[in-house]
C-alpha cells in the first residue's frame, strides 16, 4: 500500500514533512555580499527620498504663511499657485480672450484701442527739460 | 526625521562606525523602531541586519525570482523607515509578524501580477503529469522539481508553506501574518500539502522513500 507522502498524522509527520523540504529546499541563503549590496541600495533609497521631499523655496514661503501646513503641502500649494497664475496669463495676454467671454474687454484688446499715438501730448517736451537745456 | 540621535541610542552610532554591535543587537525590536522614529540609521542598519536575509528567503520561496525578491525586501525595509513614527509597540502585532505580513502581501502582489503576464507558451513548458515514473525521478535533480512542485502552488499556499515549515513559525504566528484564524490556515496548509504532493506525483513521487 502507497503510502501517502504528504498526510499529516502527527507532529512528527509534520516535522518529517518539514525536514523532506527543507533538505531538498531549492533556495540558497543570500550571501553576505548580496545583503551588503542590498543594505546600501536601502540606504540610497531613503536618500533619495529624503531629497525629494525638501520642499522648494515657494513651498517654504508658503508655509510660512499659511501656518500649520506642512511643508509638502505648502509646496504643493504655491506650485498650484504658481501653474494657476500661468495658466491665467496665457489667458489674458495670449490668443484667448477669455475676459471677453464674459464681457469685458480683453486686455489684448484694450492694447490695440489705447496706441501710444492716441495719449495726450502733453506741453513739456523733451527739449524744454534742463538736462538738454544747452 | 532628522539624524539627531536621543542619549539612549548613541551607542547604535558607535555600531554604524564599526564599533561593537553586541549593544544593538541586545535591543529589541520595538527599542530599535523607537529610534528609527527619531531618525536613527544606525538602529535600521541594526533591524536590517537582523531579518533583512530572512525576508528577502522568504519573497524569493513565494515569488520564485530572485530580483523581485530583492525588490520586495527593499520596499518592505522602507516602509519600515517610513511607518516608524506610526509603530505601536503595544499593539497587538509583534514587528516581526508585522514585517512578515508587509513581505507575504508584497509577495503576492507581485506574484499575482506576473502571472497574468505569463503567456501561453510558458504554460505549455510546464510539466505534464505524465511523468515517466522513477527513471524521470532518476534524471533530474530532485531540488529541481521540489522547486517546480512548490512553484505550481497557489501563491496563498506557497506563502504558507513557506511560513510554517522553511521559516519555522508557530502556526498561531503564521496565520496572523496571513491575517486568518489558526484554524483557517491550519486548512490552507492542508491543501497545500495535497497540492503539493500532487505535483510531487506529476514527477514520480509516490512515496516518502522516492525523495529520500
């Protein structure tokens, strides 16, 4: 009668089992070499994130002002800032007149109604200042 | 966290410079993640030191390859930079089973991941379960196909049997690292020796004595 290989009857066929295993265990223990490698890539993984949690300059000034935030937040703030005014110049002075949109004129379009011929002369020219008084 | 190292721990700093690390290695596991809290490389190196091999064994015996496994022990030492400030010692998990439990789940993951990614042609160089009986047996390397019997097994399964009997934890232990009643696993490692002696069989093995 074929015994069965992997019943457990008792805990000596469990500790059976587990000597079966372990002496046809196809791992081989890292060698000291391989865990040192691996300590230090840790190591330079933790400084790499070290780094890039440093907030930037805005992200300091932001906290600073809003008291209470972190660091990461401020940044995160001030870069939110920061992309939204860029967003709104583009805008304002691009192609997009998104203020005409909602009826007021653009500033684009304020630009070309106010030329620099239509500003008032006024009397004092340059020729009547003292510098070129001579 | 800053590198500024509390009274108590100067001595794990005398260890990171290659002094004695008898002290360190005295500390327990939740002294050593107090001062990881504080920012103490030294004490890590101390925590690393002591399971880093164990861990990185134990994804290698659940994922079968070795760079993910170094993979999987490294994101497992970070998180325990990063959850050190949030570690309760007096919570109900010990840190080793707690560190057990981030490597298994990683383990799985991954080895989850990278099975729907095997493709169809892998499948079929699998063995078949007509193997030749003992002269099969006789022709290949018995730790071979040790490894490819524990390789077909559910990767629930191989975690547990990687636990219980190659990491040698009490089964009270090994089942709250897989988050289960001991009664729960004390089943799943049931099936996993039915599965394995199974694909044992697959190759020849009919008896203890075969692999003897």
């Amino acid at each position: 009668m074929i015994k069965n290989f992997f019943r457990k009857n008792s805990a000596a066929d469990d500790a059976k089992i587990r000597d079966v295993l372990r002496h046809y265990d196809p791992m081989t223990a890292p060698t000291a070499a391989y865990l040192a490698a691996l300590e230090a890539d840790i190591f330079a993984q933790l400084d790499v994130r070290e780094q890039s949690s440093i907030p930037s300059n805005a992200g300091i000034f932001m906290g600073a002002i809003c008291q209470g935030w972190s660091a990461r937040t401020a940044a995160f703030a001030a870069a939110l800032i920061v992309t939204l005014g860029f967003i709104v110049g583009q805008f304002s002075y691009g192609d997009v007149p998104v203020a005409s949109v909602i009826g007021a004129p653009s500033l684009s379009a304020l630009a070309d109604e106010t030329s620099w011929q239509s500003l008032p002369v006024t009397e004092a020219s340059w020729e009547d200042t003292d510098d070129n008084a001579e | 966290m800053g590198n500024t190292l509390p009274p108590q721990y100067i001595r794990l700093v005398a260890e990171s410079v290659g002094a004695d690390t008898d002290s360190g290695e005295a500390l327990s596991d939740n002294d050593l993640m107090v001062a990881i809290a504080e920012g103490d490389r030294a004490a890590f190196a101390v925590l690393m030191k002591r399971y880093l091999a164990r861990m990185v064994t134990l994804a290698h015996r659940i994922v079968f390859d070795r760079e993910q496994a170094r993979e999987i022990a490294q994101e497992a030492f970070l998180r325990v930079w990063r959850q050190a400030e949030n570690w309760d010692p007096y919570g109900s998990a010990t840190f080793l089973t707690w560190l057990h439990r981030v490597v298994v789940n990683l383990s799985i993951s991954c080895r989850r991941r990278a099975r729907e990614q095997v493709s169809i042609d892998v499948i079929e160089d699998m063995p078949s379960g007509l193997a030749d009986g003992f002269d099969h047996i006789a022709a290949s390397d018995k730790k071979h196909i040790v490894r490819e019997a524990l390789e077909k097994l559910p990767e629930r399964q191989r975690a547990a049997i990687a636990l219980y009997y190659f990491d040698d934890l009490p089964q009270v232990q090994a089942a709250e690292v897989m988050e289960m009643t001991p009664r729960a696993f004390d089943s799943l490692i049931v099936r996993a020796r039915v599965n394995l002696k199974k694909s044992l069989a697959d190759f020849g093995f009919r008896r203890r004595e075969d692999l003897s």
